[in-house]
C-alpha cells in the first residue's frame, strides 16, 4: 500500500462526501486506501459512508476524541508507507495524492523529511492559510494584539519560477503527507491537545529532531471552511479552546519564566476583548475569564 489517507470526521456529512468524491476522482496512478475516523457525529455520516461508500474503512469512535487523537486511531488501522492527513472540508482539484508522493518518495534525502503539504484555495480559488512560524511568547502577544486591531493577512502563493518546494516551521493540518515511520517516530499527535496546535506541536518535535517541512509546489487543494486563523472569526467555544491549546504549546515548548511572562502580559492585554464587539457582553466575559483556568 502506498498511502493511506486518513479524514477525521465530526458531523460534516455533505463536506464529508464531496471531498471523498474529489479523491476518489483525482487520485490515480497510485495504491491508496482511504480511513474515515468518526467522532461520534449525529448528522448521519456513518451512515452515509456504509451506503456510499462500503469498501472505505470506517473507524467509529464512541465520543469525540478531537483531532490528533482521532488521527492517532486512524494511524493504527493505516497500511500505507505513507499517510496523507486530510481535512473533510477539503476538495482535490488535481492528482495531489501521486503528486506528494512522488515527491516525498523521490526526494534525494527523503529521510530528513519531517512532512510536505500545498498552497491551499479557498472556494474562490485564491491562496489561503497553508503554513505558519512556530508560535513563541512573542509573536503570539503579537497575533492577538494584531487580532484586536483587526488586522487582515493576505495569503500569496510563494512559488517563483525556479522553486518548486520551500521549508516552512509547520504546515497546516489541513493536508499534512508524512510517512508512516515519521509519524511512529514521533509518537503520533500529544493527546494533550483537543483541537488546534497539535499539528504545530508535532511538526515542532520534527524540527527537534532535524527534519524538515516542505510547501510543494503542484498539488491543488481547496480547503472550503478554513484558511483562517483571524480569532474573532470563532465561536467563544473555537476561541476558547484555540486560546487554551496555545497556552498548552507554550507551556511545553518554552522556558517557565518566558511562560508565565506570557500569561500575565497576554491576561493584560485580553482587558481589550471587553471592547470586542465581535462578541457579545456575555462571551466577551467567558473568553476574558477564559485567560485565568
């Protein structure tokens, strides 16, 4: 088996089955098997996949296990070489999967490779979020006070006509190629993370551990709902839970002294979330208590 793509699923039914169509169309030239992890949805996807799509291994979870664990179990039924991370509300426009692993697979020093994913499209075919710098102290009191001013990123794609592939601190886990050894390597995704940051946090053990991240060139993706990191665009539980996974990441990944420093400045400045209109009065509050558990 060549590669194993592996789609944690969580009641994104129609999302689900367009972005299995885009695979099952795409993909040629190549042995690939595709694992479904389901975290307990009540919109009816397992069922949808057991009529649609019967040949598809589809691993059913009890609860919601989050994304790096669900992607842990997943892992455990793969029989590919390599495994191609895939979100549900994603859509393949080209033969990305024999793109990645044509690459990966031929790469002079392939072993130093720690993952390879794409310049992501949004739905209007424009570059979006794919890749960002390892958070630190810094550059995250940075993000947020960015965030509060309300600041806007444009996302290009970096490619010039003599490169084909650039190094990246990590790469969203929106489509994430790896090998299977790597990820074993590794130890899989920290449990610690429920969502957000455990992609990060696994591609920084990567660079711990002197391999490398690579955008490639070629593989044409659409990631339908995501390709946004802009804060005010979550639900006070999205933001919450995005706000604990960082304090999780910096607590694990920084010095103590640096940690806390970060904790008080960043319990400072979250005085400004009282003015965020984005939100209501009410979750204005529960995101700005959020800042002391």
């Amino acid at each position: 088996m060549d590669v194993s793509i592996i789609i944690v699923n969580y009641n994104t039914k129609d999302l689900l089955r367009q972005c299995i169509e885009s695979v099952f169309a795409k993909t040629q030239d190549i042995v690939f098997e595709i694992i479904i992890v389901d975290n307990a949805s009540s919109d009816g996807s397992q069922q949808m996949i057991k009529s649609l799509f019967p040949n598809i291994a589809l691993v059913e979870s009890f609860e919601n296990l989050g994304f790096g664990k669900a992607n842990n179990l997943g892992v455990k039924y793969a029989k590919g070489k390599y495994l191609f991370l895939l979100n549900s509300d994603t859509v393949l426009l080209n033969n990305a999967v024999k793109i990645f692993f044509d690459f990966y697979s031929q790469f002079p020093t392939h072993d130093t490779i720690g993952s390879i994913g794409a310049i992501l499209l949004n739905k209007e075919l424009v570059p979006t979020a794919s890749f960002g710098v390892f958070p630190t102290a810094f550059n995250s009191l940075r993000f947020y006070w960015d965030k509060f001013l309300k600041k806007k990123y444009s996302h290009r794609n970096f490619f010039n006509k003599e490169q084909s592939f650039f190094p990246v601190d990590f790469i969203c886990g929106a489509d994430m190629f790896l090998a299977r050894s790597t990820m074993s390597q590794m130890g899989g995704f920290d449990p610690c993370f429920f969502m957000y940051f455990e992609e990060v946090d696994l591609q920084k053990r990567m660079s711990n551990n002197a391999l490398m991240c690579y955008i490639i060139d070629g593989p044409q993706i659409i990631h339908l709902e995501g390709g946004s990191f802009d804060t005010g665009t979550k639900s006070p539980k999205q933001r919450i839970m995005f706000d604990k996974s960082r304090f999780i990441y910096l607590k694990k990944h920084s010095n103590m002294f640096v940690y806390w420093l970060f904790r008080v400045v960043y319990s400072v400045l979250m005085l400004l979330i009282l003015t965020d209109k984005r939100y209501s009065f009410r979750n204005r509050m529960k995101i700005f208590f959020n800042t002391f558990a």
